[in-house]
C-alpha cells in the first residue's frame, strides 16, 4: 500500500502509493469538484455569530448560515453553548488554530496549506510544498500544530480529521485525510503522538485516519523498530498496538498469499 523513502534515521518518508492503488479519475473530478465549489456561496445575509473559542478565548465571527452546515452547529444554535441573547456560542475547549481550519473550510472549500491540482501531473499537491525530495508535488508545508492538551506537536490534518469528526463534516475528514498523506518528512514522535491522539479523538468505527496510521507504521517498521519513542509508547499501551498486530497480520498473509500464488507453501 505504501512505499517508503527515509530522508533520516528519525523520520519516517512519504507514503508513495502504487498508480494501481491511485485515485481513479472518478475520484479526482469529484474531489476538484468539492474544491471548486466551497460550501457557500456569495450571498450571505444571514445573521453574524460570535464564537469564543479556546481557554484563553479568541473571537471569531460567522454567518449563521455558514454554521449551520455543520450539525453540530446547527444544535449547538439550539442550545447549552448558544447565548441567544447575544448570539454567541462559547467553545472553550477547541483549539482556535484548528477552529481557524474549520471556518476557512466552511467559506473556501478548503484552509491552507490548500490540495491543488497538478494538470501537468494528474495529480493533487499542497499548496506551497518545499518539494526538496522531487517526490511529486509532495513535502512539507505548515505540517504540524502545538496543542497543549496532547502535550505537542501533531500532525495539524489528524487534528483538523477530529475536528470534522466532532462538527459531523464528512466532506472535511475526507480532505485532511488525502492532504495528510502528501506530507513528508515527519518525525517519529510526532506521528505516534498524532497516532494517540487519532485514537482519543476518534469513535472505534474510525476505519480512514486509524488505518492510515496502521500502514505508515508497518511500511516504516524498520524507522520505527529502531525508535526509543515507539518503545515508549507500546511500553504506555493502547488499543492501537492491538489493531496494529492485527494489521501485521494481515500484511504477512497477503505476503504468504502471493507467495503461494507463485510456489505454494505455507508459514
């Protein structure tokens, strides 16, 4: 599913995947669709809301009909977080970097570093990306974001994807999941602690953001056997090192599988 190249001994390379496994071009031209048409449109009249978001609060500003795109805005205008008096809707514990991602989804489409897509190529890319690698429009761009509550830095897309979880914006899990899989270059720690993190922010049918994990891991198991951090952390636990077994497993039988496809034999 996954090739790899190292750029260090503590890092773990960009996921390359195989052109057979790509994107079909259904997918493509729908996913250029969604970026082209953002969620609104030039008209907006509705309402301004006021948002207080983060334990040391920030104001925001939104339409209410921008809001109302998401579920969980459209109840939480109806309720406890909603001083109607006001028209303000107070979230204490999100990150107001991440709720930045989200309002700029909700009016553009998409927030920065934005998926763009390389005709020349056939295929998406990050805006802005230091492709230093040449590894086709791929790198690292604004890739990482200090949230004090997971004690640092994460993969900024994993916490965007649980965001979208939380507000019910599907579209928007869709789109962090594929530009988080164009970055490269991330380090071990960062991405175990943006794996924990997945798992904590995620329901258990989570098959996207947890899978993506699951792979990275098993494709850079050689960067990650060598890693004091990845000791650390199975040494703490969780119910992602069980879904991780599972998913070696997996792996060595779809080796034995084409391995008897060709010699038949068993392990």
């Amino acid at each position: 599913m996954f090739k790899r190249s190292f750029h260090s001994k503590d890092r773990a390379g960009k996921a390359v995947k195989p052109s057979k496994r790509s994107f079909s071009d259904r997918q493509k031209l729908k996913l250029q669709q969604n970026l082209d048409s953002p969620p609104v449109g030039k008209s907006l009249t509705s309402p301004i809301i006021t948002l207080v978001v983060g334990r040391e609060p920030r104001i925001f500003a939104a339409h209410e009909d921008v809001l109302s795109l998401s579920p969980f805005f459209t109840a939480a205008l109806k309720g406890q977080f909603y001083e109607s008096t006001a028209k303000r809707v107070a979230l204490p514990d999100e990150d107001p970097q991440i709720f930045s991602c989200i309002l700029e989804y909700l009016y553009k489409g998409d927030y920065y570093p934005r998926l763009l897509f390389n005709k020349r190529r056939a295929s998406f890319e990050l805006e802005d990306a230091q492709d230093l690698q040449n590894l086709g429009g791929r790198g690292s761009v604004e890739s990482t974001v200090a949230i004090t509550s997971a004690g640092g830095v994460l993969l900024k897309d994993t916490v965007v994807y649980c965001a979208a979880e939380r507000y019910g914006l599907d579209e928007l899990k869709r789109l962090a999941l594929r530009k988080q899989g164009l970055q490269s270059g991330i380090t071990v720690d960062v991405i175990l602690r943006s794996a924990r993190y997945a798992y904590e922010n995620t329901p258990d049918s989570d098959s996207k953001l947890r899978a993506h994990y699951l792979a990275l891991i098993i494709r850079s198991r050689k960067t990650f056997k060598r890693s004091g951090t990845m000791q650390m952390e199975m040494e703490i636990g969780g119910s992602k090192f069980f879904d991780l077994f599972v998913a070696m497993c997996n792996h060595v039988d779809d080796i034995v599988d084409i391995g008897n496809n060709r010699s038949p034999k068993t392990i």
